[in-house]
C-alpha cells in the first residue's frame, strides 16, 4: 500500500476515531472519503457528518465543525480543511507526500501495482470454450479478450488463477461434424454423398477431406465404426488446433484444456446424477431422470436423462463443474454467451444441491458485438464473402485495437465496435491515444539520455511542485487501487478507464511542464523519474488487457 492509500485509510481511521469520541461508537459505520470532481472542493471529501445527523441530533455543519476542531492535520498532511454546502467536510492536502510513489514505482517496475486483496485464493475462469467445428467468430472474441484480461487483473491482485478451456467434443455437433467430413471425403472420390442435416459447409471441412485422403488414400470409402472415430478424432483436433493458433495470435493461452469426452470415459457424468439422487434432489416421471433445481430458486425443474435414455446438456456440464471443484478451486468463474443467460440459474441450482453454496459458481455473460464501418453495419469478409471471424477482426485492425476496444465496454452490455474509429491514428482512438502517450515518454527519455540526463531515484522531490504534477502523481498512485477494484468487480473495463485517464493527465502534464531544461538539471532529472514512473505504469495498466506498450509510432 503507497503512501496515498495509507493517508486516505489514516484520515478515515482518524475521523471515525472523532465520531467514537463523540459518542458514536458503531463499528459498523464507515467513513466514505470521496475525491471531489471540482478541485475547489478539496482533494478529499465526506458526508459523514450529514449521515450523522440524526444520530447527534444536531445539524451536520455543527457536526462537521466538531470533527474538524479534533482533527490532526498536521499527522496527515492535510493544509485546511472546511466545511461546505449542507455539511460536507473538505480536505486540502500537502501534496508534496505524494512524490515519493515516485521511486516505489520505479523500484518495483514490473510489480508495480500487484497486491495480495486475492490471497491467494484458487480461482477457475472457464471462457471461450466454443465448440471445435470451425472458426472463433466475435463473440468468441470478446469473450477472450475480456476472459484473459480478467485473469491477468486477478493474478496481479493476489489472486491464484487457471485458465481453463472446456472442450464440447461429445453430443450432436461432433456427430454433424464427423459426418459432415465423411460425406466430403467421400465425395473426393467420386461417391454421391449427401451432407447430413445440420451439416458443415465451411472450406475446412473440404481441407481435412483432403488431408485424409492423402493419408489414407481411398482406404475408408466403405462405412466402419473404425472409419467414424477416426474422422471424428481428426476432424476435432484440426479444428482444435486451429483455435489454439488463433487464440495464441490475439495473446490468448490457457493453463487446462478439458474435455467433455474425457468426463464420460472416466464416468464423472454418471457419478454427478448419483451425487444428486443420494442428496435426494433426483426423481424419475415419464420415463425421464429429473433434477429438482425449483428447490434452489429455479423457475422449473430440469431433465437430466431424457425417456430414450439420452442426456440433456445439462448434465455433463454439471459433472464439468463438480470435477473442477473437486479439483480444489475455491471459485468458479465461467464467462459464456449471451444465449446462455437463462442457463445460469439451473446451473447454480445444481452447484446448490451438491455443495451448499451457489456462490462457488459465478457467471459472466457476455453480450452481442456489432461491427461498424462507415456508418452501417458490418457483416461479411471481403475475402472469404462469410460472417468475419477473430483471423479477420485482427487482420482488420490488428491485435491491440481488438483487445482494447472489447476490453472498453462492460461485457454485460451489448456493444457496437467501430472499425474505422479502430484503424484510426488520431486521438479519437483510445488505443491509439494511450499507445501514443507510452511512445511520446520513451522519446522523452531517449531525448534526455542524448542530453545526458537520467532520472534520479530519490525518497523525496523537492522540485516537483506544479499542480499538473501533482495531478499526475495522484493518478499514478491510485494504480493498485484500480486493480483491487477491477478484480473485485470482475470489471477489465476499468482498467482502460485507467489508461485513457492517465494518458490524459500525462499529455495534460507534458503540455504544461518542460521536463528538459539544460537550464536546471537537478529539476529536469527529477521530473525524469516523474516521467518514468509514468512509463512503469502505463505500461503496466496495458499489459492487464494484452495491449502491448510501443516505444516508437
């Protein structure tokens, strides 16, 4: 905790000391300290005494004029403090405290910003995991990218994080798509065949036809059971492999990939329903297995095994979230699409029933993205005439514009994503505006060093005085603060939040300040590690949503 945080919990320890004084001893009550909009107001701001007001008995002005005379400015170098409106307090800081966040940042580099809020705790994030039969379109997208933004926001907040992939590789659709690869193949060789219903049309479909055919000639022209598992096998890892590449191209990997076969071959589906029916949340009618997920605040029961004996969907993902428990995560965190937001309930019922707290289980839902270009949506990749993918998103507009503007936005709303505001070099683009500010401090401190200036690693900074300046440290400061937020809110957006802001402040800075003066070289070597605690920082906030920091544009 920097020196910034510590003031802010000292002042509101020493405040809430004052009110105990008063006669009111509530340990439940907490002091909010506010940093006003208007700098008029102060650098700190609370209403307590307004909250306070019925317990007194008194008019929250007398009951901040109270609290003022008891309070020990000079402990927390507070210069003034006063009372405005209806009774809020203002408090009117020494700045010069906040200079020595300088070197912590500087030493800690890299580290900067990490803390230990997570303790450690186990933390499963489940995302993506989109079903192995073709290409990774936007929703897929944003959903890796705030997926792995979040994990990177948990570790640096103290969190013990997995990333993890879960594999759909049992069911209809790996059925459709062995199928699907068998009819192509066999038409390679001049057979009639007919696509199946629900079949894939897609070119990759024809190019794993081809490779086997290649590999095995017309050996498999006749029907086999050997014949269907090995197109099916081939055809799921083709296809597997592929979402591994792009997913590695957008900076995304993953720690376990999980399949959804896998549970059958080791019988964790069929465990899970016994599990259930020995808690006595199991009843058959119809000829069907239910699950009674209305005792846990479903809206309806649900069928776990259908009457013809098959499973519903349902039920291997109960199994897949048993199985990760089991595996001893303390959380569960699965980040799904939009279609899956009336799932969420029967899930939790059944996390309910076999653990006794639902909230192991968290859900994310990630909403609909909409491309925009020139004013109209967007639909269609001139290339390939299809629905564009994550490969064509990032050809588009390159990585780092993809993984900042889908970082942007909370993930529960839905979200227009403008492609000509994405390619734009101007700072009207976000990402461009905070790359650009990261570059514009590289060039300064390449400049410098030319001159033969450094910046100076020092515990104070006495030449650091401008009101920019401090505007600038005040948000350097507040970085750590951010993570433990994000982290706790499950919120990647924050943090570009974050980085437009400082960017801002920085070019706010810059423009007021000349850092190299010849002129003045202890001052110029002090307002150098200013700007490099910048860089450190900056640099450190895109990293947490994968966006890389250039040090040239």
């Amino acid at each position: 905790m920097n020196k910034a945080f510590q003031l802010q919990v000292k002042i509101k320890d020493k405040i809430k000391n004052i009110i105990s004084e008063l006669g009111h001893d509530d340990p439940n009550f907490i002091v909010q300290l506010e940093e006003p909009k208007d700098k008029e107001h102060g650098d700190y701001s609370t209403n307590c005494a307004m909250q306070l007001a019925r317990v007194f008995r008194k008019a929250p002005r007398d009951i901040a004029n109270m609290i003022i005379e008891k309070f020990p400015k000079e402990e927390c170098y507070v210069e003034k403090i006063e009372v405005a409106g209806a009774g809020f307090i203002n408090f009117y800081m020494n700045n010069t405290y906040l200079t020595e966040v300088i070197k912590e940042i500087i030493e800690q580099d890299e580290t900067y910003g990490q803390t230990n809020y997570g303790q450690g705790l186990k933390v499963n994030v489940e995302f993506v995991s989109a079903n192995p039969t073709g290409d990774l379109h936007l929703g897929h997208a944003r959903g890796a990218a705030i997926g792995d933004s979040l994990c990177r926001i948990l570790s640096v907040a103290g969190y013990n994080v997995t990333r993890e992939y879960y594999i759909n590789d049992a069911g209809k659709q790996i059925d459709n798509l062995a199928l699907s690869v068998i009819c192509r193949y066999e038409q390679l060789f001049g057979k009639d065949s007919v696509m199946p219903e629900d079949g894939y049309y897609g070119e990759d479909i024809i190019d794993i036809a081809k490779e086997l055919a290649r590999i095995y000639g017309d050996k498999y022209l006749e029907a086999s059971d050997e014949r269907y598992v090995l197109f099916r096998d081939f055809a799921r890892n083709f296809e597997l492999e592929k979402i591994k590449r792009d997913l590695g191209e957008f900076n995304v990997y993953f720690d376990i990939w999980s399949s959804e076969r896998e549970l059958y071959r080791a019988k964790k589906v069929d465990k899970a329903i016994e599990r259930l029916e020995e808690k006595g949340y199991i009843y058959e009618q119809d000829g069907a297995v239910w699950f009674r997920s209305t005792a846990f605040g479903d809206d309806k029961d649900r069928v776990l095994r259908k009457s013809d004996g098959t499973l519903t969907y349902l039920t291997p993902d109960i199994a897949y979230h048993i199985d990760k428990l089991d595996r001893g995560y303390d959380k569960l965190i699965d980040i799904l699409g939009a279609d899956h937001h009336g799932y969420v309930p029967r899930l939790k019922a059944s996390i309910e029933a076999l653990t006794g707290d639902s909230e192991k289980l968290e859900v994310l839902i990630i909403q609909m993205v909409r491309l925009i270009k020139n004013g109209e949506e967007y639909k269609m990749s001139k290339r390939s005439g299809k629905a564009l993918t994550l490969r064509d998103l990032i050809e588009e507009v390159g990585k780092d514009a993809v993984r900042y503007f889908f970082a942007m936005r909370s993930s529960d709303s839905q979200m227009d994503f403008d492609i000509d505001l994405a390619t734009k070099q101007s700072n009207d683009n976000p990402v461009y505006y905070a790359q650009y500010a990261h570059a514009r401090i590289c060039s300064i401190l390449r400049l410098a060093e030319e001159k033969g200036f450094k910046p100076t690693l020092l515990d104070h900074y006495e030449h650091i005085s401008s009101e920019k300046s401090f505007d600038l440290l005040k948000k350097l400061a507040e970085f750590p603060k951010i993570i433990t937020i994000a982290a706790d809110k499950r919120a990647p957006h924050l943090i570009t939040y974050y980085i437009n802001e400082l960017a801002s402040v920085f070019h706010s800075f810059y423009n007021a300040e000349k850092v190299i003066n010849e002129e003045d070289p202890v001052k110029t070597e002090q307002l150098l590690a200013l700007v490099k605690s910048t860089q450190v920082t900056l640099k450190n906030a895109l990293s947490l949503i994968g966006v890389s920091a250039p040090e040239k544009m």
